[in-house]
C-alpha cells in the first residue's frame, strides 16, 4: 500500500492515513471513526476519512491488477527484473496497463499477420532509422504472401504502427494532447432532427473537453445513448502527429516518409480511438461523479430537514375525483384512524368531519401532500380552522409527495400496514416526513425523492454506494432512539446492517423495549464490534443511565463518572447544573488514548445531551393569488422553496405545480460557482418571474431582487 502517494492526493498527513486506514482493516465504519476515533485521525472530518477510504480502495484494486498483470508476464516468460522494476514502480491503473499492452494476448491483427509472412526484420530496420532506400530492401522480402514491394512496406507500416501504439511515451504524449486540447464535437445524426428536438443545442456543437460543465456532458452522452447525436473528442491532428513524427521519424529521407505513414496510421487507426475511448470514459466519470455529488448534497439537505417533532398529526393526500385521504397519527406516527373526505363535492359534511377529528385527537398540525388539488384543500383547511377553536395554534404545512407513492406500494409499507390500502399508506408516509423526514425518507430508494439531476444517466453502482453513504452519514449524526426507530432506519446505524436491525427489532417487542445500551448486548448476533460501532449512535429515553440517551460511548462512561465524583455529584446532576460542569478540569482526564479532543465532545454532550442537529423550522405560505402558470407574468415578485439543486441553478416552488428555474447566474448579484453557495433544499427564498414559456411550461425566476 502506497500511503504516501495517498498522502499526497488528499493533503493529509501520512501518519494520518496510516491510522485510518488501520481502522478501517479493523472493521470500523466511517461515522465512527469521525465521532469517537479523533485521537487516532488527528481530528479529521467525515469527507477526507472518506477521500481517503476511496483512495485506499483504488489503491487496493491497483495492487490486484499488478499481482495479475506480473503473473500473466511471468508465465510467458518475458518478465525481466527491468520490467518488474517499471510495473512495481507505477501507481495508476492506466500507466499499468500501458505497460502491459505488449504482452496482452491479442486477436489476429494486421501486424500480427505481417509478421508471419517474415516482415519484421523490414519493419525494424525502418523503424530504427537505418533505411535510405526502403523500396530497394523490401524487394528481398517478396514471396508468395507478400506479392509487391508496396505489399512489403505496408506490412512493416503494420508492425510499426503497433509498436507505436504499445509504446507508453507515445501513449503519454497522446493523453497530454487530448487533456490540454481535446474539443468534445456534437452533430445530430441524419434525419434525427425531428425525434431529437429536445437536444436542438447540441445538433453542431464543440466545446473544450476540459471546461465542458457536468450537466451538459451527460445531455450529450444521453443524445448519443438515444441515437440522436454522434460524438467524437478530439485533438489538434497536425499538432499531435508533429509531436509524434518528432519522437519516431529517423533517419534517411527515403526512410522518414514510410515512418511518417507508419505514425499517421498509427494514430488515426490505432492510437486515437483507443485514447478517445478513454477520454470518453474519463470525462463520463468525472461528470458522473460531479452529479453524484449534486445528488448526495440535495439528498443530505432533504434528510436533514427541520423535523415537526412528536405531535398529533393529521395528514392529507388531496385529490379532486376520488377525495382527499385523510389519516390521524399520534405523537409516535401510529395510525390512529383513517378516512375520505370530499370538500369540493361535499363541503359541509367533509367540514363537519374534520372538525370532529380535530377534537377528538386534539390534533397539533395538518401535513397536506402537494400533488393534485394540494393548493384547494390547504384552503379548504385554512378556512375550516378560522372556525375551530384554537385553530390558529394548529400548524399547517404543504410536504413533498415525492415518493409516497413508491413507498406506498413497497414491501416495507405493506409489511407495516399490512390491512390497509395504499392509498392509506401514502397519507401515512406525507404525514410521518413531516413529524420526521430522515426516519420516514431512508424508507424510500432515494433516486425516488425527486432531487439530482440526470440520476438516471450516472454509474448506478457509483450512486447507490454515495448515496448509501449520505443517508448512513446522517442517521448517525442525528442519532437514533432505540426504542422507537423502524429497522429501515436502524440498518443505517453505524456497525449494523438489515440482519442485525431485523434481530434489534424483534429482541425489542419480546422483552418490551430496551432499558440500557449494554442490553444490545443480548441481541442475537450483536457481538462486541458491532456494539463498539452502533452503541454511541443509538438513544434510549428514559433509561437507567442518562449517559444512554446521549452521544457519549459507552467505552467512555468511566470518564464522566470520575468526573461526577470530582465535583461530589452524579450523572445525572452533572448532566443537569452548569455551574457542576464549569468546575470540571478537562486536561486532568487525558490519557494514552483520551484526549481533549474526546473531552471537548463529553463536555458538549453533557451540555445538551440527545440535542437535534438539525435546524428549526419555518414558517411558509405561498402567495394566495398564484395557483396555475396562467397567473404568472414577467415581474411578479413572490415566496418560494428551493426544491431541487443543480449545477446550474436552483428550482423553487412557488405554487403553480411547476418548478421554476433560477439559473446560476441569477442566485446572486455576485459569481456563483456552486449553488450551495447560496441557496439550500428546503430553503424559502422570495424570486422575481423573468419569463414565462407557457407552451412549455417553463418558468423562469430569479433572486436578483
């Protein structure tokens, strides 16, 4: 393992590395090693133990290509001790495999068939320059295969074009050339013209490779995908083949011009597609990784927004024709009662029985799904509660249906409402991502939720695993309560998994729930790493030991108990008066593997323990006046909430049931080169309307007010 070169590609100290990576070997998980491990990373973040977790993996696939590589040399024979130097001394899978290009068995080429017909002494002798008359020494190499003089020099055209491809410097300079000029070109197919309106910007475009945004390289890519576009990248041909003549053309004048052919053909044939291949493959990963990372920045925002809390909820899935389907939950999300409701064909009687409702359950907030007929009912319901008493205490919010209806039909909805139809279970889902979004959201396949851009077009595996990472990253940083939490959200605590959540879960309704963390210890399967893992991540409110609903491990409870006992108090006390906390002393409990790092976050814990990381919610009503893209005109100013984050802008909602767009440009009146920069999901903004296409249904806004 190459720690070093890993150093120098994250900018991380390599005893930093050494030491992570080490935890890592042993079994630890990222958000552990972040929380509780900071002593041995010297106190590094979630993203560069994760930039070096990726390193270490490429790292790793590296060195399995090399054991592979030297092996298949070695066995035919041809692996000198110079060789084995050059392979052991690279470090990047590309360079490996130049190396290797001589020695891959290879299907019948044109070189291959020059040799067998004796034409390699020819084609040496050109290629090192020794040839003033080439024509005269062909004619010594004719025969029955090889009927003319032009059959000989082209044959030793062949075996020097492919030693010119197998060599690594030419293969190297030719990279170069495609990395500082490569041009990406686009040109629509022959009558494609019509089938591919939508990509009418790309029918005969060019841009550098190296500045082309994300978004735009993967529109291109899905063109070509549809058979719409032809794309081709390229170089500068003249500069490249003079910097490729200027590495192999020697010798005689009559020599040069067969060696110039030889290196023509040598790239145009061979060396420019396989490169192009390359740089295709390359710059389509960069552009994945680009939106992947999109994706998992709106996915973290979305998970960790602003919950409502443990109220008595009332969650409404509007719709016109078949009603609106209303479900009552209580403080813990369990279904309570179900019902329909019809307040566009039956007002009074859909009134009275939401009236009823809300007293019987002394209901605290209303969720109202919106999709279809969303802006109706929220009037619907705004004007009921003017005639409630108290009803200007209950809460109403509009939330994202994106998904309900995935989750809906799912097996975890039916396993968890297995009597009820998924009309239910989506009301259930709107109602419950209000109370909690992270609890309710990790239930549904994230490219479901409606944020991200080109998620389709992305390397599938690349985005499950991110993504996978993101939801894992914030079930941990918020923590879990133990006690109440489905085996959907537990499988992303930290060390566990489906299996262990599944025996979590049924342990807890055989023995009624968990008293303490070190009762993990019973459940089947959940050995002591898995409990070194997840302990410190899950809650338990109410416990025998305060520390249990807290994010102090359990590995540290002695400290707080020595601290405790210096200031003659328990815990629970310390837990409860700062003036207990401000005689504590934190340089006098560092040890060999306790330091004041670990302290400093005790301390914090102590402070307010079990505390939410995320923020508080906002009030929001969109602007009464707008219901459709007709009530929209150029100019209008009004409030919205940023529904999605692209590379290029930001949608916002602002009640039309279209999305508008604010270009990148248009965020603020300074360069925005991230979005994030500006605006967040969730975020409510107040935009201008720029313009209205009402043909296609395309809004555009703007926060330069």
């Amino acid at each position: 393992m190459n720690y070093k070169l890993i150093s120098q590609q994250a900018n991380i100290s390599e005893r930093q590395i050494v030491a992570t990576i080490q935890l890592f070997e042993e079994g630890a998980t990222l958000p552990f090693i972040a929380r509780y491990r900071k002593e041995a990373t010297g106190g590094l973040d979630e993203v560069q133990i994760g930039a070096i977790k990726d390193a270490w993996q490429k790292q790793q696939e590296v060195e399995k290509r090399r054991e592979s590589i030297l092996k298949s040399i070695g066995e035919q024979g041809k692996l000198t001790p110079e060789l084995r130097d050059k392979i052991e001394g690279v470090f990047s899978l590309t360079e490996l495999e130049d190396l290797y290009l001589p020695y891959k068995q290879k299907r019948k080429t044109r070189a291959i068939l020059a040799v067998e017909r004796g034409l390699e002494p020819l084609a040496k002798s050109l290629f090192q320059g020794r040839e003033a008359s080439p024509e005269k020494r062909a004619a010594g190499f004719l025969n029955a295969e090889v009927p003319s003089v032009e059959d000989a020099l082209q044959g030793a055209r062949d075996i020097i074009a492919e030693w010119i491809n197998e060599d690594a410097e030419a293969r190297a300079r030719i990279r170069g050339w495609f990395e500082r000029g490569g041009i990406i070109s686009a040109k629509v197919k022959k009558s494609k013209q019509e089938e591919g309106a939508k990509y009418r910007d790309y029918f005969d475009f060019s841009e550098a490779l190296s500045r082309i945004p994300s978004h735009r390289l993967l529109a291109l890519r899905r063109g070509e995908e549809e058979g719409v576009l032809s794309v081709s990248i390229s170089p500068d041909e003249d500069r490249v083949l003079g910097s490729l003549n200027r590495l192999f053309v020697v010798g005689p004048a009559g020599g040069q011009v067969q060696l110039e052919m030889a290196v023509k053909d040598s790239y145009k044939r061979l060396l420019k597609p396989a490169i192009e291949t390359e740089f295709a493959k390359m710059s389509k990963e960069k552009a994945d990784l680009e939106a992947i990372q999109v994706f998992a920045e709106n996915l973290r925002q979305l998970l960790l927004a602003p919950p409502l809390g443990q109220k008595r909820l009332m969650a409404i899935d509007p719709g016109y024709r078949t009603g609106c389907k209303v479900v009552v939950l209580n403080e813990r999300g369990n279904l309570l009662e179900d019902f329909v409701i019809y307040p566009f064909d039956k007002p009074a009687q859909a009134q009275r029985r939401l009236q009823e409702i809300l007293v019987q359950y002394n209901t605290e907030a209303i969720a109202i799904g919106n999709g279809t007929a969303g802006r109706d009912t929220e009037d619907f319901v705004r004007k009921l509660l003017m005639g409630v008493d108290n009803g200007a205490e209950i809460e109403v919010v509009m939330v994202s249906e994106q998904g309900a209806s995935i989750y809906s039909a799912s097996d975890t909805a039916r396993e968890e409402f297995p009597d009820q139809d998924v009309t239910v279970r989506g009301s259930v889902s709107i109602g419950r991502r209000l109370m909690d979004p992270l609890a309710e959201l990790v239930k549904i396949d994230p490219k479901s939720i409606g944020v991200g851009q080109y998620q389709h077009d992305v390397d599938q595996t690349a985005l499950k695993n991110t993504l996978d990472t993101v939801v894992e990253s914030c079930v941990n940083l918020v923590g879990v309560n133990l006690n109440t939490a489905s085996q959907h959200l537990l499988r992303y605590v930290s060390g566990l998994g489906p299996a262990l959540a599944r025996n979590i879960v049924d342990y807890r309704a055989e023995v009624g729930g968990f008293q303490s963390r070190n009762q993990l210890m019973k459940v089947p399967r959940l050995g002591a790493k898995a409990f070194e893992q997840a302990a410190g991540f899950l809650r338990i409110e109410g416990g025998k030991n305060p520390l249990d609903n807290s994010a102090v491990h359990p590995e540290r409870y002695a400290v707080v108990q020595e601290m405790a006992m210096d200031v003659k108090a328990t815990v629970a006390d310390l837990m409860k008066k700062p003036e207990l906390r401000s005689q504590i002393q934190p340089d006098r409990y560092i040890t060999g593997d306790i330091g004041l790092p670990t302290i400093k976050d005790i301390l914090a814990e102590l402070e307010k323990p079990a505390r939410d990381p995320r923020a508080d919610r906002e009030a929001f009503a969109f602007d009464e006046h707008v219901r459709s893209v007709e009530d929209l005109h150029q100019g209008m100013v009004l409030p919205g909430i940023v529904t999605n984050i692209t590379a290029f802008g930001a949608f916002v909602d602002v009640g039309v049931k279209q999305d508008g767009l604010v270009h990148v440009s248009q965020l603020a009146d300074r360069f925005v080169k991230d979005p994030n920069e500006v605006v967040k999901l969730g975020q409510t903004v107040r935009v201008k309307v720029t313009s209205v296409d009402l043909p296609r249904k395309r809004i555009a806004l703007s926060m330069k007010i």
